[in-house]
C-alpha cells in the first residue's frame, strides 16, 4: 500500500469518527448547573401546589437564567422548539380561552403537571425523555423556569 492510499484511509477513518462522535457532543453541557435564587422569596422545604412567582419579575428574569442553562439544550432557546422536546411556550396554552373558574383551576393542573415533570422526569417504554431534576433543582429555580415560560406563551404551533 503506498503512502498514497494510507493517508486517504486514515483521512477517512477520521472523518467518520468525527461524524458519528459529533451528534455525542451537539448539546454541549448537559450537566444540569446551578440556579442562583437569593433575590427571590424563599419557598421553604414543602414544594407549593402552584406557582407562587407567577408575574415576579426577579423571578422571571432568573427563570429566564436557569431555563438557558438547563432546558434550553432540548426546549429550544428562548423556548422555541426544534421539535427535539416539547414546545414549553404552548404549555399552558389550553387554559388561557376557559371561563373563570376553569381558568384557575386549568393553570393550577398546569403547575401542578409542571413541577411533578420537571421534579422526576419523563420515562416511556423503557426510555428517558426527560430526566428528573429533584434534588437538583430547588424548588424557587422550578417556579422562577414556569414564570419565564409564561411569559412566553404563544397560541401558534
């Protein structure tokens, strides 16, 4: 084999390793990182039933934060969507045209759906869609992540 031949082959092998470890590598650091929330009011230990920063605006701005450091690699910046992962801007989209009281009730649902998803994650048939984030994620960056998304909310698919 001449020299010739030798380097296309390994100019070929590299090529492919790049190709098939590159989609490995395409969401950069996924290690979940961590949300600074001392301007916020504290929640406690007992997590809330509802989003108790819903139209805080230092809430917003730190969900805002924490969604970019944490979701924004499978929900999309700003959360807009790939198709990756759900679109969180249509979250709670279904609630917003109800009557009072099935408004408060629905956006109660939501929160509720929410917390419980992004606290332990998301499994079908055997595989994680979304892993759990109890433990890693206090309680103040879950409510802070939700009262961002509201405010991006959109009713277009």
């Amino acid at each position: 084999m001449n020299t010739f031949t030798r380097l296309v082959l390994a100019s070929s092998a590299i090529a492919a390793a790049l190709m098939f470890t590159a989609p490995a590598f395409s969401h950069g650091d996924v290690t979940p990182q961590a949300v600074d929330t001392k301007g916020l009011p504290p929640l406690g230990e007992k997590w809330a039933a509802d989003n108790p920063y819903r139209g805080n605006e230092a809430a917003i701005n730190v969900g805002h934060s924490a969604f970019a450091q944490n979701c924004a690699r499978c929900h999309g910046i700003d959360a807009i969507s790939g198709g990756i992962a759900p679109d969180l801007r249509m979250l709670d989209r279904d609630c917003m045209n109800q009557p009072e009281p099935k408004k408060a009730s629905c956006i109660k649902e939501n929160d509720e759906y929410f917390q419980n998803t992004v606290r332990h994650g998301r499994v079908r048939n055997g595989a994680v869609y979304m892993p759990p984030f109890e433990g890693i994620l206090q309680q103040e960056a879950v409510w802070a992540i939700k009262a961002y998304l509201e405010t991006r909310r959109t009713d277009k698919p």
